[in-house]
C-alpha cells in the first residue's frame, strides 16, 4: 500500500493511492496514518478494503508529510562511506545519531525556506524508514518485523549552523521546513530489499547525487536495532537513514550551495519524488 496525507497544512486527512493512481479518501477509516494505524493489525484493515468504493480526492490536491504526529525523527549521519570521504571526515565505527525537530517536518512538495542570513543550505535525499510498533533492544535479525514502511526523505542542512556555530549538528538540521517527508508511505511489504533502492537528487535539472542503499555502511535492520538500544522506538517514529554522495558540501573545486528560486527534484525507486522550489525565510 502507499499511504499518504492529504489537504491544507494542519488540516490533513488520511488517504491511500490506488492501484491506478487515484488518491481515495481514507477519512472514514482512520483519522491520520499515525500511532496504532501503523501497526500490523491497523495496515491488514487497511489492506482488506476495497478501495474502489472509498471517496476519491480531486487531482492536484496537496500533499502533506506521510506520517502524522511523528513523534519523533532520528536521523544518520555519513552512513554511506563515499558521502563520508566528501565531507572529509572518517568512516563511522558506530552510528552517528543526530535529530531533527519535528517543527521542521513538511509535505513533499513544500516550500523549502533558506533561512535568514544563510549562505551553506544543503541537500540530501535519504531513505525514511517509519516504525510500526513499538521496540526496544530489538535484534538486528528481527528489527525490520518492527518497520511500518519506507519513505523518501530531503535530510536539508544548514551547513553552517551544523558544523561551524558549535554544538551538536542538531542545530543546523531542524530549520523550518528542512523535513520533508513522502510523497507517500510504502508498506514493508511491498519493498522486498531495502539495501537494493536507488535513490537520486537534482537542483534545476542537475543530477547531483546518484546511489543506492546497498552502500550504506549500516543497513535498515543495524539502525533499527541500534537505536533501539538507545532510546525506545514508537510507532510513527521516522528515521532517516544518510545520504549518498553528491551534496553542495561536497563539491569541487568549490562547494554549491542553494538559494533562493531554485527547484530540487529527488526521488528513490519505487517510493516516489519529491519536487519543492526554494524561497527566502521571511
């Protein structure tokens, strides 16, 4: 199934894509795609629909974030070693675990705002991993039985305020805005191998980055398991798992950063693009 939310921002519903590509209107099931709809008996009810009798939503509508009431987005840092090499820092021994605030959390085709005063705003498409009940000290062997499903993700970074301003990378992750998410939920069941994704970026029709998950230095099922033994995971919970190479940070002879106006492209195999123009922060 893909998932998604749907309407004016703080006003989403729940809905599901159809077969043919119809959004259909799921308000009459469940009240978001969040909490116990993630679960394992919440997506059989869902998946025992028949979907062509659920009210259908009006192309063009906008999308929200996939999820609702995230509670909370971990993210990975310099999980693919080519994208480590870029940013000139050394391959992780251990997960680098940072977060994003949930206020910068947006539908996929958002506005992205650069904020006031910057001059380093980043890309990076990711694979969003959405957990589906809850776990904690979970095995590697098991922890994808806890995965709801997987999304795309623009982990977007202020590069300034991660590296240069001090403190943890928390700062430059959480800007409004810089948590894009969707377009749409995919249940597990429906990605056989998510160590087999590419994944891909463009700025202004540029393809920047190009990869594929099977070069993560830690997989789906190692993050999971990790962070598990970190802090409790809840359904609705998203991680984003790194980016490949390809970022503004990276580039040479000299890095390129975004600005206001441009139009960032991304999307990865079988979970769909996003598509967000960038604006100034007012």
């Amino acid at each position: 199934m893909k998932l998604l939310r749907y309407g004016p921002k703080g006003q989403e519903k729940p809905g599901l894509l159809d077969a043919d590509g119809v959004i259909r209107d799921l308000s009459a099931v469940v009240d978001d795609i969040a909490g116990d709809v993630l679960g394992e008996a919440g997506l059989a009810r869902l998946r025992g629909l028949d979907t062509s009798a659920l009210p259908r939503v009006p192309q063009g509508v906008r999308l929200g974030a996939c999820v609702g009431r995230v509670g909370k987005m971990v993210c990975i840092g310099l999980n693919y070693a080519d994208h480590a090499a870029e940013s000139n820092l050394p391959v992780p021994t251990e997960p680098v675990v940072f977060n994003k605030w949930t206020s910068a959390i947006v539908g996929p085709n958002d506005d992205i705002e650069i904020p006031r005063g910057s001059t380093k705003t980043d890309w990076e498409v990711e694979l969003g991993v959405v957990i589906g009940k809850a776990c904690k000290y979970v095995d590697a062997a098991d922890a994808l039985d806890y995965v709801a499903g997987y999304c795309v993700v623009n982990d977007i970074s202020e590069r300034e305020w991660q590296i240069e301003r001090g403190g943890q990378w928390d700062k430059g992750k959480g800007f409004d805005t810089f948590g894009p998410i969707g377009p749409w939920l995919v249940t597990r069941d429906e990605v056989s191998d998510p160590q087999q994704l590419d994944l891909w970026l463009e700025v202004d029709g540029h393809r920047y980055q190009n990869g594929n998950t099977r070069t993560m230095i830690f997989g789906v099922a190692q993050v999971v398991a990790y962070l598990s033994r970190c802090m409790s995971l809840q359904p609705g919970d998203v991680i984003s798992t790194g980016t490949p190479p390809g970022v503004g940070l990276g580039i040479k002879p000299a890095p390129v950063y975004l600005k206001a106006g441009q139009t960032m492209r991304l999307g990865i195999a079988g979970l769909g693009e996003q598509l967000q123009r960038t604006v100034q922060a007012e």
